[in-house]
C-alpha cells in the first residue's frame, strides 16, 4: 500500500493507495457513526461488500450518471444525512466515481458546517484525480460544477479492486486525466509512454493513478484553492472539453477532455505557445485512448459555454490552459471571436 500525503492547508489529507484500501476504509470507520454515499450502479455490484466491510453504517443509494449531479440530488442525500440524525463528528464516505465523490463531498460540506468525510474513489477518473484535493460541486443550471466548495476529505482510499468491473469506457475516461497529467508531469508522462501497449493490465492503471496522485498532491499543496494560478494547469484541454459537455452530453467528462486536448493542441500550435511537433505529440498521446475525435458540433454554442467557464476573468475572454513544452503550460486569454474562429476551423473533426 502506498500512502501519499497533502499538507494542505484546511486540512490535512491522507491517500492510501493500493490492494485492501477498501478494508482499510472500512477499518477506519469501525466503531464510527457512518453514512455511506454510492450510485445504483456502484451499489448493484458492491452491495455485497458495502455490506461486509461498513456493517453498521447507513447506506445512501442515488442515482448514476452526470445528469443526477443537480441539486436535486444534492438536497436528497442532504434530507437522508438529517433524517440519519448525522452529527458534525459522523463520517461520510464518498463511495462511486467523480459524481458521488462530488455530491457527497458538497454535502458533507455543507451539513452543519462540516461534517468528517472519507473519499473511496471507484472509477480510473475519480481515483486519478476528482476524489484529491477537495473540489466538491454540483452542475446548475447548464453550468457545470458551478454550485460548490473547497472541503478536504481527510483520507481517501483508492483500490484498484475497483477497476475490475469498470466498463472499457470507463477505462478511456480516466486515461483522459491519466493522459492529461502526462502532459504536465514528465514522471508520469515517462512511465505512460513506456508502457503505453499495456493500457488493459490494471495493474498499469493502478501504476498510473498512483503516479497521477503524486502529481496532483504536488499541485494542491502548492496551491489549494487556485489562488497562485498553479492549480489551474489542471484544466489542460477542459475549456474546449466542458463547452462540448455542455453542448453535446452524450460522452464521458473524461471523454470531453481527450477532445478538447485534442482541439487545444491545435490552438496552441497556432498561437505560438508550442511547437508543432510538440502539439503532435499531445495528439498522439490522446489518440492512446481517443483515436475518433467527432465533429465540433456547433461553434457559436460552444462558444456560448466557453464563455461560461469559471477560469475567465475578463468579459469577452475565453481563457484556456494550453501545452508549452515538456512539463509546460501556459495561460491564454483569447478574445471570444478568434476562440470562435478556432471552432470554425475545427468542426471537421478527424473521424
Ligand atoms: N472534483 C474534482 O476535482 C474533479 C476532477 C475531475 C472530474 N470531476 C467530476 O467527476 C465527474 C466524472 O467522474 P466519473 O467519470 O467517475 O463519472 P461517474 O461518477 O458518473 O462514473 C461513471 C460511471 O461508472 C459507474 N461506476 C463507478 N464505479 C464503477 C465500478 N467500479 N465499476 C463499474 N461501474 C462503475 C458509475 O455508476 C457511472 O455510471 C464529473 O462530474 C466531473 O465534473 C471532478
């Protein structure tokens, strides 16, 4: 088992990462007044250990998929944590992917002030990135993730046990973050590239979503609520990402993030921030899990949400988060009509 720390500084984090997390998890709450948030997929298939490994806990079953991340399903795991008669020391363990670990995250946040929260990340995507460091949201109305906090969890418990059972879309969504962070991390950048024809073993993945965690622990202890800007190089690719989210919704976040890698890598060439063999070889590192990018559907709404994005700080401006050089990125504000010229550009796709 690999511990990895974050000396953040709300509140301290522990990451266990490795085979048995999920004992230890249950270990941790052993004895503790326990609410257990999961979706109905994530139940139907662990029913049987959530049951053996958290006894005693209450167990929170929502909906699955992005389109529940709301405030309806906000408010009703918040009605189940009174109704439970939770205290502030009560724990709540975020059990799912990046949607649980989000609404749940916000939740715990938000009860009484704050309540204790644990993270068990199930998915490749929550594991590499959404259960560390403590962005909790909700998505309202079209606007994703606007509604939210900053809450640390104080452990999070990653099993690749987990992975076992993950649909191989799944698998792609997280090897968006995965590749993402390969971009920006030449560690794991290295050891992606090295073992780039075992992206089916999952004990790769579970190689991979460690070194993804160091990395990301790096950022959030330099810069916990993206105040230094730091944090902010981990929006690589989603600008462009989000807005097709927004748009089309059909896909994956994960999914949404590959593409708009794929679309930035261009931008990024065009407006001098890389070289053009550098933005190639981002775009060989996305078609490892996204090798048919679609169409830009429609460049005036993708426009609409991009301006929408919480990274812009000037009306008018779309702000993106684009690859330099190994290792690099760079900030760009561009203004809304040259970003919408890029859309244009792009509508054919490669597919
Ligand atoms: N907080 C952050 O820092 C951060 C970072 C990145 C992404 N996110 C958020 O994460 C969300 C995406 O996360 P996600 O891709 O995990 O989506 P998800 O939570 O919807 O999970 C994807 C699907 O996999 C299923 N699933 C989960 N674990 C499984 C397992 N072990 N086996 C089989 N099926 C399983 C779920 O039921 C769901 O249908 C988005 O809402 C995004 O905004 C947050």
């Amino acid at each position: 088992m690999q511990t990895i720390e974050l000396h953040t500084q709300s509140r301290p984090s522990t990451v266990l990462c490795g085979a048995g997390a999920l004992d230890a998890a249950g270990e941790y709450l052993a004895g503790k007044d326990a609410f257990v948030v999961t979706d109905s997929n994530v139940y139907r298939l662990y029913k049987e250990r959530i049951a053996e490994v958290f006894p005693a806990a209450r167990v929170c079953v929502v909906p699955a998929g992005e389109r529940h991340k709301n405030k309806n399903t906000l408010f009703r795991i918040l009605d189940e944590m009174l109704d439970a008669r939770l205290r502030r020391n009560s724990f709540v363990a975020a059990l799912g992917g990046g949607v649980i670990g989000d609404m749940a995250g916000l939740a715990a946040a938000l009860y009484m002030r704050g309540t204790r929260l644990i993270q068990i990340p199930t998915t490749l995507l929550a594991q590499v990135d959404s259960s560390v460091g403590g962005k909790t949201a909700v998505d309202y109305r079209g606007v994703k993730n606007v509604l939210g906090a900053f809450y640390q969890p104080e452990r999070v418990f990653c099993d690749p046990l987990f992975f076992r059972t993950l649909p191989p879309r799944e698998i792609r969504c997280g090897l968006g973050e995965v590749i993402k962070t390969a971009v920006l991390d030449p560690a794991t950048g290295d050891l992606l590239e090295a073992g780039k024809d075992r992206l089916r073993d999952l004990g790769f993945l579970h190689e991979l979503a460690c070194s993804c965690i160091r990395f990301k622990a790096k950022v959030v202890e330099a810069d916990e609520r993206e105040t230094t800007g730091l944090r902010k190089c981990l929006n690589l690719g989603h600008t462009t990402g989000h807005a097709l989210e927004l748009l089309c919704g059909r896909r994956s976040h994960g999914e949404y993030v590959l593409i708009g890698m794929w679309l930035e890598s261009f931008i990024a060439e065009e407006e001098g921030v890389c070289t053009p063999a550098y933005a190639a070889h981002v775009r060989s590192l996305v078609a490892l899990a996204e090798p048919r990018i679609p169409a830009f559907p429609n460049a005036e709404e993708g426009l609409r949400f991009a301006l929408l994005d919480k990274k812009n700080t000037e009306s008018g401006q779309v702000s993106l988060v684009l690859p330099k050089a190994r290792g690099e990125y760079a900030e760009l504000s561009l203004p809304a009509e040259r970003y919408r010229g890029y859309l244009c550009r792009l509508q054919g796709g490669n597919a």
